[in-house]
C-alpha cells in the first residue's frame, strides 16, 4: 500500500502563546527532571544532604512537576481548541503571567522560607512546621498555589464559553446529547470532546483546591479557624486527582489531531468514543477515594466506590484512544517519522502507567503498597511516559522542518527505555515495601535508588538530545 504525504504536514501555524508556553515548559521540565535524578542520588547514597533540604526538594520536584504537566497539556488543547472554536488569547496570555508568578512565589517559599511540606499541602502540616519554616513561607508557598489556579479556571472558563458558543453548551460539547438522540455526528471534533471533559472536571478540582488553600492561608494567621482534616484531605485529593489526570486528557488532543495527518486517515467520532469521554468525566471525578483507602474513618459507600472505579476509571478512554490509534497505524503505509513515533509511544506509557494504579487501588494490596515507591512508579510512568511524549511528538511536529521529522528514531526507543527502567525501579522497590517520602534510604534499598538514578539520567539525556536536534533544524531551516 502506497502512502500519499498529507500536505498538512507542511507548514504547521503556531500561536506565539502557545510556543512561549512550550519553551516554558520544557526548561522547566529538563530542571525539574534532574532535580528527580538528584533526589535519587541521595536516597542512593551517592550525594549527602540533610532531611529538610531533601524535603524542600521533594516539595519542589513534586508541585513544579504537577504544574508543568499543566502548562504543557494547556498549550496542546488551546493549539488544537483553537482550530475548532474561537478562543481569547488573552486568557491564555492571562493564565501563563498568574504561572509564572504563583511559580516564582512557590520556588520563593521553598528556597528563601525553607518550606517542605510537600506538594499536597496536607492539613494541618503547613501550620506545623516544628520550626522548620514559619507561617509567612508557608502562606507564600499557598499564595503561590492559588494564583496558578485561577490562571488555570480563567484558561478554562474561556474553554468553556468558546465551547458553549459553538456547541450550546459544554455537555454538548461532549456529546451528551448525541448519546441521549442517538444520532452521533462523525464530524464533530475530537478535541471538542476532550476539552469539553477537561472544563467540567478541571474547573470543580480547582475550586475545591482553592478552598482549602484558603482556609489554610487563613489559618496560618488566625488559629482558631479551622476544618475538618478528613474534609480537607477528600478536597485536596479530589483536586489533586482530577487537575493530574486533566492533564494526559488535555495532552491527548495532539494524538487525535496529529496521527490522522501522519496515517492520512481521520478520526471519526462514534457512539463507543462518545459514551468513554462521558463516562470518564464522571469517573475521574468519583474514583478519588481511593487515595484514601487507608483512611478508616472514610465513610465506607466512598472506601468502596473508589475500589470499583479505580478498575474502570481510566479504561474507557484509554481504551478509544489506544484502539483508535491502532486502527489508524494498522497498515496505513505511514512512514514512522519521530513526531508520530512520539505519540505512540506516549500511547504505550500512557497504558503501563494505569496498570500498576489499578493494582493499587484494590483493597488489600492498598494496604500495604500504597505508602511505598509504588505509587511514584504508577505516576512516573503515567506522566514522564504519557504526557510527556505527547508533548515532545507535539513540538517536534510544530517547530521541526518537515524533513526534519523523518530523522531517527533512536530518541524515542530510548527515551522510552529509560522511562520504563524509571517506572519499573519504583515499582520494585514498592514491592520490596521500600516507603515512599523517605529522605534517608537504608542500605538494602539502596539498589533501586541507583538503578532510578541511572534510568532517570538516561531520559534526561534523551531530552536534552531532542532540545538541542530541534534547534539544529531550527537554526538549518
């Protein structure tokens, strides 16, 4: 079968916002990639640093990670959102000033106010410090937080609002009403649907962030105001879920949108993709309880509807998604050029990275695996070997020359290599019961530690080798 170049391909139009927003993202994301590595290298005994250094590290590593995985899905669905409805720039120009400000203070609290608390900012841990920071770096470390959401609510408010004026509203937006007619619409955009999804959940978990942030911000100062814990900590877990998986669900827009360039075949929307879209929004919004599980003063409706839907939460999409690229592949006469190569990787780690975080949400195996390294393997395989090749194909097809894309594809083979070595290294050592949090590793762990050190360092390598190729296209273009 002869495959006939798609002349799309050519000249890819790119939005100075959403280019300022990649560039962002990626330095941030090579710096906070080798901080993961450093943190490695201590637990591995090869560098020496105190505990509430290492844990300032961790807090860093942790929230900067979180963020950045924003920010980069951000640019992919406002590039392609803004193919199919008409958004305000000035929203997007408005969430990166709020980032780049919450960041600065976020980093402020950190490295000046000596904050360690982590990226959760658990109640009532920012308050109880030990002395370790006081209340003004733990209330910049939370100031840092909230503006970073409502630069984030903004971005998705206007979403919402491009979506309704096309649309009607954001429900059809995502297909509801084509599911309640059944009369299903083939044409109606893909990234309509995942965006649609990514307004309804995203704006209620940073709403729900945002209380907390403020009582807490209130709290420093004045005591006597308090919460509940166990409130506190189902909000900031509710918010912390759904903002963390809005991102691959935000990040997957380039997949629908660029493979069928690559392949020459459209993505057609069907009932199957409708219904996963429909029934994902409200899983991921359900299944937070499993992060708490361990909690035995949860109500046990919730104990239990978090176990059931941590088998089905991530399945329906993952499963459109990674059959629809499949099916697009599948003797299609495509010619693997790297950006193609990076989003199918991204379909593979995106896949392994929900395996082990269905094993973690049953029961039993919660009991004694949810406070190791296995929980860091779960989510270093979702995002480093989902979102952030979705990311890396995304640019490369965006500021590459067109030629430029059919270059090798050893970055991506090993790049993947080294995500897997990554992911399985804290699977093992969570096996192993090794905990996770722990700034001091005793010597018999110590071998997972150095085994991340050398599989982290070997994704880092790849990236930097993909940074500086780019720009050699770049520079040659």
């Amino acid at each position: 079968m002869t495959h006939i170049e798609n002349p799309a391909l050519d000249r890819p139009s790119v939005h100075p916002g959403v280019r300022l927003y990649l560039i962002t993202s990626l330095v941030l994301l090579v710096v906070l990639m080798m901080a993961g590595v450093l943190m490695r290298a201590i637990q591995a005994g090869w560098l020496a640093l105190d505990a509430p250094h290492f844990y300032q590290l961790m807090t860093l590593h942790g929230a900067g990670m979180v963020g950045i995985a924003g920010l980069a899905g951000a640019a992919l669905v406002w590039h392609f959102l803004s193919q199919h409805v008409e958004l305000d720039a000035r929203f997007m120009w408005a969430n990166l000033a709020l980032f780049v400000a919450g960041v600065l203070t976020v980093v402020g609290s950190i490295l000046i106010g000596g904050y360690g608390g982590g990226w959760t900012f658990l109640w009532p841990l920012p308050a109880k410090s030990m002395g370790l920071w006081s209340a003004h770096a733990a209330a910049a470390f939370v100031v840092g937080l909230l503006l970073i959401g409502v630069g984030f609510l903004l971005f998705n408010l206007d979403m919402g609002l491009a979506i309704t004026r096309r649309c009607g509203s954001v429900l059809k937006g995502l297909g509801v009403d084509q599911l309640i007619s059944g009369r299903i619409d083939p044409s109606h955009p893909t990234t309509v649907v995942a965006a649609s999804m990514v307004v309804i959940v995203n704006t209620l978990g940073i709403l729900s962030g945002a209380v907390v942030l403020v009582v807490t911000l209130v709290n420093l100062y004045v005591p006597e105001f308090e919460i509940s814990a166990l409130l506190a900590k189902n909000l900031i877990y509710f918010f912390g879920h759904v903002f963390i998986n809005a991102t691959i669900y935000m990040a997957v827009t380039a997949v629908y949108e660029l493979l069928p360039l690559y392949t020459g075949r459209p993505w057609k929307v069907s009932r199957p993709f409708l219904a996963a879209w429909a029934a994902a929004t409200l899983f991921v919004m359900a299944v937070y309880p499993h992060h708490l599980l361990l909690d035995s003063v949860m109500p046990s409706g919730l104990i239990v509807l978090g176990q059931v839907l941590s088998y089905l939460s991530g399945i329906p999409v993952l499963l459109v998604t990674g059959w629809g690229a499949l099916t697009l592949v599948h003797r299609c006469g495509m010619r693997w050029k790297a950006p193609a190569a990076w989003l199918f990787l991204a379909m593979l780690g995106w896949s392994l990275g929900v395996v082990p975080a269905v094993v973690d949400g049953t029961l039993r195996v919660n009991q004694v695996m949810h406070n190791t390294l296995w929980v860091p393997g779960h989510f270093h395989l979702y995002l480093v070997g989902g979102v952030v090749p979705m990311v890396l194909g995304f640019a490369a097809h965006m500021f590459a020359r067109p030629q430029g894309r059919a270059s090798s594809l050893t970055l991506p083979v090993v790049y993947g290599l080294g995500t897997l070595g990554l992911g399985v290294s804290f699977l093992a050592a969570g096996w192993a019961s090794v905990p996770r949090r722990w700034a001091e590793h005793a010597p018999a762990w110590q071998g997972f530690d150095a085994w991340g050190v050398l599989a982290g360092g070997l994704v880092v390598l790849a990236v930097l080798a993909w940074v500086v190729g780019l720009q050699r296209q770049r520079q040659t273009a």
